[in-house]
C-alpha cells in the first residue's frame, strides 16, 4: 500500500513538472497570438513586451502592448497600454471565464486627417471587416484548439487621450488650437461573450472593439466642445471687433460734430 501510494506521488510530481513546463511557454505563446491576431483583426502592427501567467494567483497580465496608426495617418502610435490584466475565474471547463480584464492607463491618440476621418474609426472598421460574422462557420481544428471564453467584465481606467485636429480644414473658421490632452474618467465596457461564450481567438478583438466604442463616443463629444467652444471664442473676438469699429466711428463722428460746431 505504502509503495503503491509513492508511485502515485511519484506520478502526480511527474504530471505537475510536465504541466509547469508546458504552461511556462504559455506567455511567449499568449504574446505571438496577440501580435498576430491583433495585426490581423486591426490591420496595423500590434506588440507586445512580455505576459506574466500567474497561476497560483489566477492572473495573466499583458505588458507594454502598443498599436501603430493605420495608413494615412501619423507615424504616432493609435494607443498603447501599460497593463492589461486579466483575473481568471473558472478555468476548468467550457466556457472558461475571466472575472476581470483591466485595461490600465491607455494612451489614445485620436486623430483626424483633412477629411475629417478619424485613425480610431479606420480602426474600428478594419476590426468589423476583418472579424468573423456570426453565421460563418470557423475552420475545422482539433479540438479544445480554439476553446469558448466569457469576460464578465471589462474596466478601462486613466485614460490619456490625444485629441488632434491638425490636418482637418476648418475653412473661414481660423482655430489656434488643434491639440488637446485630456484624462477621462474610469469607465466600465460591461462584459464579453456572454451567454454561451466567444472563441478565444476572438475575445481580444472583443475587448478592443468595446474600448473603441467607448473611447471614440468620447472623443467624439469632447471634439465637437473644443471646436465650438473654439467657434464661440472666434465669434467673441470678431463681435468685439466690429463693436470697436463702431465705437471708433462714433468716436471720429462727434469728434467731426464738435469740430464743426
């Protein structure tokens, strides 16, 4: 009994080193489907540093990851992010399900060329083109290849957002300013793939299209109050123009008065 139970001790080492060794590549791994799912889905060049995977804690964190602008637009990157941490729940069975992805600390630049399209909408176009639609049936593979993921929720905090207007023609209406820093609140972008789950290869874009939503929404709103407040700012000072024309013309009229008189 006692040699039989060292056997299977013996067995249980043996199946934990193999299943260390195998999940010690896992990071390496997680970083080229990143790189090469993102450049695919997005359409542009997507890196990534490195990926901590931290069983023991039931957390994956992605480092460093950035996205080049697509064509069109400067040689700036369209966002990079510090962090992404992901807080795994059950990992156990399908659908496998992450409690938490945190984007931390985005940098997001939103940029408009003379046309008025935005780098971030070019993004999210390539992203809608390039996923696959609903009904299309995915590839034959072996099985648990392409396993089904829910996110229950997906936060996005310290956001610093690049609003850049340079290239965009504003005609008669001569702006002073066409680039602004701004640092949006936290928001929530709710959850991915619920009910029955997204494969995973497609959990990424998921989340990346939900940011997108929320940060061009935003983007959005906060160009159209810089350039009218920039309108209204353009108004004042041509109204205070003419009204000192006017009082000067006054001015020269009954100084023209009094000198006739």
């Amino acid at each position: 009994m006692k040699k039989a139970l060292i056997i299977l001790l013996a067995l249980g080492a043996l199946i934990a080193a193999g299943a260390w060794y195998l999940l010690s590549g896992a990071g390496d791994m997680i970083k080229q489907q990143i790189e090469q799912q993102g450049s695919k889905y997005l359409g542009t060049s997507v890196s990534v540093l490195n990926v901590d995977l931290a069983l023991a804690d039931g957390r994956l964190t992605i480092n460093d990851l950035d996205v080049e602008n697509p064509q069109g637009f400067s040689q700036s990157d369209a966002f990079s992010l510090e962090s992404i941490t992901l807080d795994l729940g059950n990992i156990t069975s399908e659908p496998y399900t992450v409690q938490t992805v945190s984007l931390n600390a985005p940098e997001i630049l939103y940029e408009v060329d003379a046309s008025g399209n935005g780098n971030l909408l070019v993004l999210k176009d390539n992203l809608m083109k390039n996923l696959p639609k609903a009904k299309e049936q995915p590839a034959e593979q072996a099985p648990g290849a392409n396993p089904l993921v829910i996110v229950e929720n997906v936060t996005v905090s310290k956001v610093r957002l690049k609003l850049n207007f340079e290239n965009l023609d504003t005609g008669d209406l001569q702006i002073d300013q066409k680039v602004y820093e701004i640092e949006l609140p936290t928001f929530n972008a709710g959850s991915v793939g619920k009910p029955n789950g997204l494969p995973a290869d497609q959990v990424g874009a998921a989340i990346v299209n939900k940011m997108l939503d929320n940060i061009i929404a935003q983007a959005k709103e906060e160009a159209k109050n810089r350039l009218a407040d920039e309108a209204k700012k353009k108004a004042k000072e041509k109204l205070d123009e003419e009204k000192e024309k006017l009082k000067n013309k006054a001015a020269d009229k009954l100084k023209g008065l009094f000198n006739n008189s």
